[in-house]
C-alpha cells in the first residue's frame, strides 16, 4: 500500500517569503521550494496550492524516514511551533533542494553550450557563404 505525505512550510528567508513543498511517496523524499515574495496570507497560500500544485518541479527523490502523525491537533500545533522555533526547514529537504539546484546548473551549462556552438557554426556558415559569394565574382 502506498504511504503519501505532504507538507508545506512558509518562512521568511531574507528578502522574500518562501515555501516549501515536501513530498513523502513509499519512504522516498522529494522537495520543491516556491518564493512568494511578500507575506502570503492564508487565503493566497491555499489559491496557490490549487492554482499551481500540478505544475510544481520537485527534486530528485531521497530516501525519508516516515513519521507517525499524532492525532491531537494541540500536540500537532505545538510540534509544529516547535520546529518552527528550533530550525525552519529540515536537513533532509535542504539537501533535496541543493541536490536540485545543482542538478539545474548543470541542465543550464549544458543548454548555454549548445546555443553558443549553434551560434559559432551559424556565423561560420555565414562567413563560408560571403567567401563564397566574393570567389565567385558577383
């Protein structure tokens, strides 16, 4: 059977507000950080869940130790000021989202790479032709 957990932690990461998408699907972690920019209200959050949850690009998968949940919403409200308190986001959705930047950077040098061989042959092709053009006498 499968074991699915979501949460979503917003905190002030200086300029902006941002959010925090984690993902918990068969003990495998992935993660997706989102910026607000100013405070986002309830209301804001919830129309953004809805409006963009399908569109979000989530790391690569980690493996996550899956947490039993309490039942009491006042013991679930004070874990939740609790390590809120002691250290915003977890290690384990920091090393996820790391993990995507990198992965992205590389993505992006690959890409750059490729425009600026397709520009250096194009302006070759250019410069074979005007040669081209100027032996020919016209």
């Amino acid at each position: 059977m499968d074991n699915v957990s979501g949460r979503l932690t917003v905190f002030f990461e200086e300029p902006f507000w941002t959010g925090v998408f984690e993902c918990i699907w068969n003990g495998r972690l992935r993660v997706c950080r989102v910026i607000f920019g100013s405070e986002p209200k309830d209301g804001e959050v919830y129309d953004f869940i809805l409006r963009n949850y399908y569109k979000l690009k989530y790391s690569s998968e980690i493996t996550a130790d899956i947490k039993k949940t309490a039942g009491n919403p006042k013991r679930i409200r004070r874990e939740v000021r609790k390590s809120v308190k002691c250290r915003g986001v977890g290690t384990k959705s920091q090393l996820a989202l790391k993990l995507q930047r990198e992965q992205s950077k590389v993505e992006r040098k690959i890409i750059s790479r490729e425009r600026r061989e397709a520009e250096k042959q194009r302006q070759f092709e250019l410069k074979r032709q005007k040669r081209k053009k100027k032996r020919r006498g016209r």
